[in-house]
C-alpha cells in the first residue's frame, strides 16, 4: 500500500522500495539496502542517488563508505506543495485554453468511480440540480464522498431535486439535507440508469462496479430533459 502510493506521488518502483526499505533500517550501506529489497544491485544504487538529489536520502562517509539515512517524510509534504504551487502557476492558463478550444455541444463518456466524481464536483458550479430515474448506488458507491458532496452542495445553497422509483422509499430513505427535494414515481416506472440535468449539461450514468456515464453538451438537450423532468415531477408524489 505505501509502497503504491509513493509510486503514484512520482517515485519510481524501485525508489519507493529503497526508500521504505531505509525508513525500516534508519542507516544502512548500499549493499544491506538492496539485501532488504532483494533488487539489483545497480538499480539500488542509481535509485540512492535520486532519492538523495529529491531530498529523501542522504548520507555520511565511514571510512570512505557511504552510509545511507532516510530523510524525514515530511519532506514528501514540501515536495506535494511545490507540486501544487506549480500547478496553480499555470492552470489559469490551461482552462483558458480548454474552454476556447471547447465547442459549444459535445458528447464525452466517463468510465470509472474516478469519472463519476468529476460529474458530481462539476455538477457543484451550478445553482440547481435535477436528478430522475435515481437510485442509491450513488451512496453506496461513494460512502464518505455522498456526504461530503452534500455538505458542499449545501453550502453553495443549490437547490437538488430528484425523482425516485417508489421502491426506494420503502427502503426508508433519509435525507437530513437543506435544499433536497425529492419526489417518487410508481414502481411500474422503474430508470435501472440515473439522468442529470444541470447547467448546460444532461448526464446519463450507467451505474456497475465500473460506472459509465455519458455526458452531453447541449442546451437543446438540456431543454429537451429539463422538460421531461417537469413532466415527471407533476406526475411524481411526495
């Protein structure tokens, strides 16, 4: 697990083992290191010369031999905010040149939970959210993210509103949220996919284990689903 996470921070495979591996010694040679990650001898040694150039490593001579120390993970914290400052340094620039280069209606497919959470923070820059054909796979799926979504959305003061199968509201479904509407349709009418209407937007999500959804662009229709949730809305019961 830690050994994953370091390769996804940036180091490499075998850096993320060194560097672990002398975390457990505390001081070590080259040679007691790459015992400990039972790797090749030279890819150690060129992964101790990374590490101490990215500030993880360092090292003293004993008798013109080098011993190794980790340096304190907090660094890893330092090198996080470098990142990030970095990024922020240009990311003005990189969404101005998305949205110029953006037609005004496309379709694009998400796959993956990944996917499904960058609908859902989009879905928070805009005032109202209109949800039918819901299930609660959104809640199962994203335990802590769901409510840290509401809180968020709750925040911003955008007003949800969703339409149920009624089947779920046997299930005792509560909502403990400010600007959640919900309504239930007859179990006859059962959506096995949920539809989102917002902004300028119309989602349809196909809920699994690796969800899919596909998004469309398009004021028409967003007009188009805005008008048939009406309808369903009229039709729901509370």
């Amino acid at each position: 697990m830690q050994e994953n996470t370091l390769q996804e921070f940036g180091l490499s495979e075998t850096e993320s083992k060194v560097y672990l591996a002398l975390l457990s010694l505390g001081e070590a040679k080259a040679s007691k290191i790459t015992n400990k990650c039972e790797a090749n001898r030279s890819n150690v040694y060129d992964a101790l010369e990374r590490l101490v150039e990215k500030g993880l490593v360092s090292y003293v001579l004993e008798n013109n031999v080098k011993m190794f120390k980790p340096n304190n993970p907090k660094i890893l914290e330092e090198m996080l905010d470098e990142k990030q400052n970095k990024l922020m340094d240009i990311l003005g620039e990189l969404k101005s040149t998305y949205y110029d280069t953006q037609k005004d209606d496309n379709a694009t497919i998400f796959r993956g939970k990944k996917g499904i959470k960058f609908i859902f923070d989009d879905a928070l820059n805009s005032k109202e959210i209109f949800i039918f054909g819901a299930q609660s796979r959104f809640k199962e799926l994203f335990p802590v993210y769901y409510v840290k979504w509401h809180q968020k959305r709750e925040l911003k003061k955008i007003i949800l509103k969703i339409i149920y199968n009624k089947k779920i509201k046997k299930q005792k479904i509560k909502e403990a949220t400010k600007n959640f509407i919900m309504k239930f349709l007859p179990e006859k009418y059962d959506y096995p996919s949920t539809n989102m209407v917002y902004g300028d937007k119309f989602i349809t999500i196909v809920w699994g284990e690796q969800p899919l959804a596909f998004v469309v662009k398009s004021k028409k229709a967003v007009e188009t689903n805005r008008n048939f949730f009406e309808l369903l809305w009229n039709i729901a019961k509370s």
